[in-house]
C-alpha cells in the first residue's frame, strides 16, 4: 500500500527500491501482486519513481525469468538444437504468472508522456 499511496515520494521510493532489492535477492519472498504494484509506478509523475521502478522491474526480469528460460540455449552452445529454444520462447513455466507481464508493462512506459 505504501508504494501506491503514501504522499511522500521519497517513501514510496524507498518502498520501490527495498521491495526491488529483496525480490532481486530471493524472488520467492515478493507475491506477484507487489511486484505488479511496482508496475504500477513506471506512470508516476515522478521521474526517479519511474526510473526506479523500471530499473528494478528490468533487473528482476533478467535474473529471474529470462535467465532461467534460456539456461538450456546457452547450455546448447553455437549448435543448439531448434526445439530447445522452441521450448525456451513458447514452453509453460511456473515464472510465466509472475514475471512475464513485465516486458510488456516496460514497452508501454515508453509511450507515456515526460
């Protein structure tokens, strides 16, 4: 609640970059609720809210989701086969509810205006 509510800027800041930092960490102890709230705040009118939430938001990403889902195509070097990274772009996994909405929330960002 605070990072969407509190008046304070500087608070829902803090509260950005503290949730960012522990789901960096340990993504298992941040629901995917909260890190939707983080969503949330890349249309802030504060421009650091915005860069912080995006920054986090991307790095969360990287190590959490889009690491894992191509362990195997890094692992299969310059001759990995197609249906390795087939299953790598279109495979269910347990990170699709979590994470994947994230790409696409960044993307949108970039049509906001400021």
């Amino acid at each position: 609640r605070i990072i969407e509510s509190d008046p304070d800027a500087s608070v829902r800041i803090s509260a950005i970059r503290q949730v960012c930092d522990i789901a960096y960490q340990d993504s298992s102890l941040i629901s995917t609720n909260l890190l939707k709230a983080i969503g949330n705040r890349v249309s802030s009118k504060s421009k650091i809210e915005r860069k912080d939430a995006l920054t986090g938001l991307a790095q969360i990403y990287h190590k959490h989701y889009i690491l894992p889902k191509l362990k195997q195509v890094q692992s299969g070097g310059d001759d990995c086969p197609i249906e390795i990274i087939m299953e790598a772009l279109h495979g269910e996994s347990l990170l699709e509810d979590k994470y994947s909405w994230i790409a696409t929330r960044v993307f949108q960002c970039g049509s906001f205006v400021n």
